[in-house]
C-alpha cells in the first residue's frame, strides 16, 4: 500500500510539473508589442531659442529627464506637430511653424521609432515646406504616416514588425487652417474623409497584427471628445483599427476601451512646446499592449496606462524641457491634485486603463 501511495504521488508529481512546463511554454509562445506615444512636438520660438547652443539646434537636453520612459517599449510613437523645414524657411513660430531639423534628430535620440505628420500645421508654408521637411526626416531615417511627398510614398504601408508582430500605421487630419493643398499633390497631407478612412483601415487591419489609426482633430483646449472625435473612433474601430489615437486639442482627454482588442486615446496633450497655461503643461506618456496567443488570429489589448508629464518653460522659464509630473514639485506644480483629477478624467469612459506615477 505504502508503494502504492509513492506511486500515485510520484505520477501526480509529474503531473504537475508538465502542466507547469507547458504552462510557461505556452507562455512563452504570446507575442507581445509594447507601444509608446507621445503628444505634440510643437516647437514655439521659446523651445528652439532654448535649444540653440550658439552653433546649432540641440533639443535632446529637453527630453532628457523622459528619454527612459520614451525609449523603454518595442515601438514608440511622436506627434510632430509642425514641419521640420527651417533650413528652408528659417526657423519660425505660431502662427505658421518651421521648426530646426534637428528636432527629427532629438526624437530618434529619445527612442522615436515614427512620427505622425499629418496636422493643421502640415502646410504652414506650403508645398516648398512639406517637401522641405518630408526631406529632413527621410535624412534622418525617421519613419513618418500622414504626409508623403509622392503617391508611391503614399501607398507604401507603414507598418512596424516587432517580435513576430505586425504593427501599422496610418494617419489623418481635419484640415490645414486654410492653407491650400496642391490639387496635383494631395498626398502632401491625408485629410479625414470617413470612407477613406475605412478603406485605408481594412486595408491596413487586412496586412497587420495590430492597426494604429491617428487622427488630428477636435476642439483645442476642451478636456472630452466631442462627437465627431468618437464618431471617427467608431468608424475605424469597425473597420479594424486596434488603437485609436488622437491629437489637436493641446490637453489630454480619456482612455476608451471598445473590445477585448480595440482601444481609444482621445488625445495626447502636448508633449515638448512654448504654451503657458498649466492645463497644456500637462501631458503623458501613454503605453499599450497587445498580445498573441497560440492559435489565435486575434491580439488581445493587455493593459494601457499613462505616465503624466510636466513641461516647463515658458513663461516662468528660459529652459525648457519635460519630465515627469512626479517630479514636478520643484517647479512649483501641486502634483498631488493634478493625478488626482487625470485619474478620473482619463478613465472617465473605462476602468481598462491607469493612471501611474512612473512607467517600468
């Protein structure tokens, strides 16, 4: 009896220990993408007089305190928010920005793997400009969706493969402030057009693991979509979008959560820029993950979460730079409250997604 007992126990053993084994197997066969994001790069006067070091533009000093939580995911993501075209034009501010070229390089430096540039500042200075910072950021080996300065860019797919995933791109824009687009150069900025916006998504969703749909609109300086915000999320959501990203507000809005593998930013904030307001201070670092598990053809949305940040500069200030909102106390900024109204803000449409003081 007693050999009878060791028997059992020893084959339940066992047991267990293959169930473990194929447990961490299987485990180890999900694919997973970490992707970053981060808001407008919107380079007023004051950030590149800050950036000048009296022989050339160096703006990595101002990412410097982020660039860990930036470049610590598979992909990472920017929203350049204005040309990069002052070689051409010399550099300029608000209204019609032309930002040094080498912003394209301080965002490679702080872990950018690709730049949205499809925005209402695309065509400040029109065709002459677009080329002109189309140009700086093909120099620089800097992946872009939105602009394209040909129709062959325009069809070329953006697409990111990390850890045997697919990530895609594709990017929109509400308008240009009233700036023509060339009629024989449409592609110089893709603008929203709803059934478009399907078409290029199935498209993309038919060629990816995981489809990134950024669109550029909504009203500035208001801390909710309106309606047309969501509108455009459902549609590409149905369409096959895995993200959903927004821009242009210059604040942050909510986190949505559609499915088990869609989600939602409504918008980003502002990231690196000259406004003065606290509420365009504030921005983040938005993190999202999806997964892959064997035998299965969908991803599953993990987690998302979102690191605030602080920019200080302007007016109070001649350096500028960002940092995280943790460590904002020294600048004078009640930290404590301002988490306290994001958590509520940013997960006011879904308990899928936090709020945190430091990403890993």
């Amino acid at each position: 009896m007693k050999v009878m007992k060791k028997i059992i126990s020893a084959l339940f053993s066992a047991l267990i220990l293959m169930s473990s084994l194929t447990g961490a197997k299987a485990q180890e066969d999900v694919q997973r993408v970490t992707i970053r994001s981060v808001g407008d790069i919107l380079v007023h006067d004051t950030v590149f007089n800050d950036a000048w070091n009296g022989e050339t533009y160096d703006f990595t000093k101002q990412f410097e305190a982020v660039k860990p939580y930036m470049e610590n995911a598979d992909i990472t993501t920017a929203n350049l928010e204005v040309i990069a075209a002052a070689d051409l034009t010399g550099a300029l501010t608000y209204p019609s920005f032309s930002s040094p070229p080498e912003i394209i390089d301080a965002l490679k430096d702080a872990g950018v793997d690709i730049v949205t540039n499809a925005t209402n500042h695309t065509m400040d200075h029109g065709a002459a400009g677009a080329h002109e910072s189309l140009q700086a950021l093909q120099e620089r080996d800097m992946m872009y969706v939105g602009s394209y300065d040909s129709w062959n860019d325009y069809n070329d797919l953006r697409i990111i493969e990390v850890n045997g995933l697919k990530v895609g791109f594709l990017s929109y824009s509400y308008g240009a402030n009233g700036n023509p687009i060339p009629a024989d150069e449409p592609y110089l900025l893709t603008l929203i057009d709803p059934e478009l916006i399907r078409l290029e998504t199935e498209l993309l969703a038919s060629q990816t693991d995981v489809a990134i749909v950024n669109m550029h609109l909504g009203e500035e300086y208001e801390t909710y979509p309106n309606a047309n915000q969501r509108d455009l999320a459902n549609i590409a959501r149905d369409a096959g979008a895995n993200m959903y990203l927004g821009g242009h507000p210059h604040v942050l809005q909510p986190f949505d959560y559609f499915s088990p593998s869609q989600g939602a930013i409504y918008s980003h904030g502002n990231f690196l820029h000259g406004q003065a307001t606290l509420e365009t201070k504030i921005g983040g670092i938005f993190e999202y993950t999806f997964a892959k598990h064997p035998g299965s053809d969908d991803v599953v949305l993990e987690k998302m979460r979102m690191m605030p940040t602080y920019t200080y500069g302007y007016p109070e200030y001649v350096e500028h730079g960002v940092v995280p909102l943790a460590d904002a106390g020294e600048y004078g900024v009640d930290t404590e409250s301002i988490f306290a109204e994001l958590r509520e803000r940013l997960t006011y449409y879904t308990n899928h997604a936090e709020v945190v003081e430091y990403l890993d």
